[in-house]
C-alpha cells in the first residue's frame, strides 16, 4: 500500500513540474549563423526560430507595402535614430537607413504608416530622463521610404505617449493614444485637430497575475472586413516575467464602441520557465502568403541585458471575427511566412572606416547638435574628437549586438590629452569596459572608473583592445602591437546591466569612446559572435 501512494504521489509531481520542463528553450546551437557568424532566424529548411531581428529592437511597428514590409522600432538615446529595414517575408530583414538625425530626446514606440503615396512615422519624445522633463509627440514623413526625410513636426499632446495612425470610416485621420484616448488629425497629417477624445477603457487581467503595471499603451490600428481592430499592450513592458501582454478590441467604426475580445490575452508570458519574457506590443500584419502575423518584442530569458528582441507570431483568424496567437511560447522552429528574401539578413557591426562615413551600424548615445562635428575620415581611419571625461559624458558610439556571446576588437591612435576605450555600455551610470591615455589603463566597471575619477591626460599612445562577453562572462585584453595580448587581471560578470536594473528600457552594446582634450583614431573595429560553449 505505502509503495502504490509513493509511486501515485511521484506521478502527481511529475504532472505538476512537466509543463515547466516542457517549456521549448531553444538550445544554444538552434540557430542558423550569418554575418559575422551572429544568429539568424531563417533555418534555410522553411522554418525559422525566434528571435527574427536578434538584440534590441522594441516595439516594432511594421508596415505592409504591397509585396514589401517596412519596419522601424524605438531607438531611445541612440541617434541616428528611428531605423528603417526592409523585408518581403517577415523573418529576413535589411537596413535602409534612418528616418531622424536630430536628437529630441529618448524616441520610443513609434508608428510606421503610408496614407495617400507618402511615408509617415508618427512617435513621441522625452528628454530629462525616466521621470521627463519634457515629452511631447512628433511626425516625420517622405514620399519615399528610404528618404530624404523631413525635419520633425512637433504635434504636442505631452500628456500621451505610443500614437497609432488611423484612417477612420470618415475618411479623417486620427491618432490612437495611451491610455484609450484618441485625436482627430490635419488632412495632412502633420497637426492636431480639436482635443483627445477617450474612447476605450481597456482590459483589466486578473488580480492575481504578476505584472509591472497596468500600463495600457501601444496602440495599434488595422481594418480587416468590416471591423477596425485595435491592438495594445497592457501589463508594463518588463518587471516580472509574466506582466507583458498583448491583448485586442473590435469596432465597426473608428469612434467605438470598441469591444474587448473574448480570448484576452492574445498572447502572454504565462511562466518563467518560457524561453520568452514580457512579450507585448504587438503588430498586426497579413503575410505574403496570405497567413496572418503579429511582430512584437520579448526579453529572452536569461538574457535581459540584450534588450527586447523582436518576434513572429503566426495568428489564426476564428470564424466569429477574432484572432487567436498560434506559435505558444515561441521556442520551436515555425513554418516561414513565405515570400522572398530581399538581401542577406541583418548587418555587419565590424568597421574598417574605409568607406568615409559611419555606416548604418553606429549610433551615438545622448549626442549634442554638433556631434557630427568631432567625426573625421583621414586614410581609411575614423578621427572622433575627445568629449567629456569618462564613458559617462563621453557620448560613446555604440552597435547593438544580438549574440550571447561575442567579441570585438579595436585599434586606436590615441593622441596626446585624449583617452580612448572599449566598452559594454548600458547608459551614462552604468558601464563596463577599459581605457587608456597611451601610458596607462583605466577599468570601467559598474559605471565607475579604477583609479577613482578615471585619467589623467596622457601623452597617447597606440593600444589594441579587445571585449569578450560570453554569457555574461566579461574578459579583456589588451595589447601593444595587435599580435601579443595581455589578459587584464580583473573579470567581470554583467547579467544586471539591464532595464531592472538601471531603467530606461536600453540595451548593453559593443561602444568605443573618445574622452578628453585630444583625439582618438580608430583604424579597425571588428566584431563576432562567439561559438555555442554550452
């Protein structure tokens, strides 16, 4: 008798922990690899794996253009900013270009849309940090998608954040806003018309649930039939594992009344266990094969530091009007949309400045109006002029990685005043990484410099540097000539340089940096993912 209860009462915990271990984590291997030997979604076998644009690509807004997509994601304190790529089968994506120069602050969660012929992006932009010392709403627009595209035009509307373009069954054009509310726009499209109106409450999930915040944001528009669908996210975009979710309202016309659907959330982190985190923010799009889609953005788990990456969701439509999320927790392989690729997938982060301008991969953080002025091309070399003190007033210019693990390399000519350095860098507080003024070294770590206050001006000097991150695992090496290398004797471990962390929903990147009076050139930086070691 007590043996059948004790092989009952082990049957009855592995039915419980099952659907834990069950969770489809994909392996480190999983991945086609492509450029730089970074990983790919396309398996080249007519499916794909999760993520489809590896590393920090949030709140994807992506647009069908007859046989082609376009897409463009927050790029907050990174500038150039507002990034375009190009697809015509939602899992393979190229670079165009980027759609603003100037910097209006941290730009999120923008809305890439075409009315009548010309290109619109529709986004809101604070400055003064989390809190905001000012935030308001912008459009820039171009007749054609890779530009030139035209200076921002401020639409105001501080109080809202994530518009969503519409075309109402009026012909007008409206802009869905936080919250519920929503705003009659110009014919043009490039001004307010009237005041917010509200017109939809939402949906509450349960009590129970853990979340960050009920946060109802990211309001999204299409038309299918006869019904205007709007798609938004609730529940905080990080904080616990589970809060993220993507929930979807109908109506038959653009003013409402807006009805939740009854399958609430479309889709949602449910455990911890999942390969995918605080998934939300979601687009909804039909495939080049007539299948349906939505793209949205996800913390990989363990791997929080690499930002929130963007996913392909297959959808099902139900006879009743409503659309059901179809790929579970997104890590297995699915059937690709079909379609055609346009190019080789993703970009190469590596540089040798030979073409005479930054390429597409580099974006400056926090940059001022002049900062163009401090790069240079002399020779197949970039010169950046010395800005600041350390990393954190430096305006380093970063890439975003995608990889687990990878490395980079970087040969400098550091001149005399200056300091120069390679970094893992996260934001102006935190930091990890290492410098030089030619003579000496300074270590970056946890935002901070060692020696206390970092350098003094040097009289320069020619260093090669190299970062490794592997899982999180940093090691950094140094040398004199390119050939022998000298492991520096302090590693660091960074899996919390992330948003939990240190806030503004940013991502840890491969950065170089110029500090100080003089000058830095660099004659090579060169990045790749590192194999699977586990």
């Amino acid at each position: 008798m007590w043996t059948r209860s004790l092989v009952a009462l082990l049957a009855l915990i592995a039915a419980v922990v099952q659907p834990a271990a069950q969770a489809h984590e994909p392996v480190e291997g999983a991945w086609k690899r492509g450029i730089e030997q970074q990983r790919q979604a396309d398996l080249g076998d007519g499916t794909f794996l999760n993520p489809v644009l590896a590393g920090d690509h949030p709140d994807p807004s992506v647009l069908k253009d007859g046989q082609d997509y376009y897409l463009t994601l927050s790029s907050f304190d990174a500038y150039p900013g507002l990034p375009i790529w190009h697809s015509r089968d939602l899992v393979n994506w190229v670079p165009l270009g980027h759609a603003i120069t100037r910097n209006l602050g941290a730009i999120w969660a923008p809305d890439l849309v075409k009315h009548q012929g010309r290109y619109y992006i529709y986004f809101p932009a604070r400055t003064g940090g989390t809190e905001g010392k000012r935030r308001s709403n912008y459009v820039v627009w171009a007749d054609h998608i890779g530009g030139p595209w035209s200076e921002p035009v401020e639409l105001g509307l501080p109080q809202y954040i994530d518009p969503g373009h519409a075309v109402g069954e009026d012909g007008k054009r409206y802009l869905f806003l936080s919250g519920g509310d929503y705003v009659q726009l110009s014919d043009d499209g490039l001004r307010v018309v009237g005041t917010p109106r509200h017109v939809y409450d939402g949906w509450k999930y349960p009590e129970s649930w853990d979340v960050e915040g009920y946060a109802q944001e990211g309001p999204k528009i299409h038309r299918r039939g006869e019904w205007y669908y709007m798609t938004t996210a609730v529940g905080g975009t990080a904080g616990p594992p589970t809060g993220h979710m993507v929930i979807t309202a109908r109506s038959r016309s653009i003013h409402g009344p807006w009805e939740n659907a009854p399958n609430n959330p479309i889709t949602r982190t449910a455990s911890r266990a999942e390969p995918w985190w605080s998934r939300g923010h979601a687009t909804v799009v039909e495939g080049p094969d007539g299948r349906w889609w939505m793209l949205y953005h996800g913390y990989e788990h363990g791997f929080w530091t690499l930002g929130r990456q963007m996913l392909l969701d297959p959808i099902e439509w139900t006879d009743d009007g409503w659309f059901n999320a179809k790929g579970g927790d997104l890590g297995k392989p699915l059937p690709m949309p079909g379609g055609s690729k346009v190019g080789p997938h993703g970009m190469a982060l590596s540089d040798g400045f030979g073409a005479g301008r930054l390429g597409p991969q580099w974006a400056f953080y926090d940059p001022g109006p002049d900062e163009h002025r401090r790069v240079s091309f002399v020779d197949g070399d970039m010169t950046l002029q010395g800005k600041g003190r350390t990393p954190a007033d430096s305006s380093p210019l970063t890439v975003i990685a995608g990889d687990r693990a990878y490395e980079f390399e970087v040969e400098m000519e550091i001149s005399p005043g200056a300091i120069g350095g390679a970094l893992l860098f996260y934001n102006d507080r935190l930091y990890a990484g290492v410098g030089s003024n030619g003579e000496a070294l300074v270590l970056h770590r946890y935002g901070q410099e060692r020696p206390d206050g970092g350098l003094a001006p040097g009289k320069g000097g020619r260093l090669w540097l190299r970062v490794r991150n592997d899982h999180h695992i940093v090691t950094l090496h140094t040398s004199t000539d390119g050939k022998a290398w000298r492991k520096y004797p302090v590693q660091m471990e960074v899996s919390g340089y992330h948003h939990n962390v240190a806030g503004q929903f940013l991502a840890l990147k491969p950065a170089i940096y110029a500090a100080g009076q003089g000058t830095v050139r660099f004659d090579r930086f060169s990045y790749r993912a590192l194999a699977p070691s586990r």
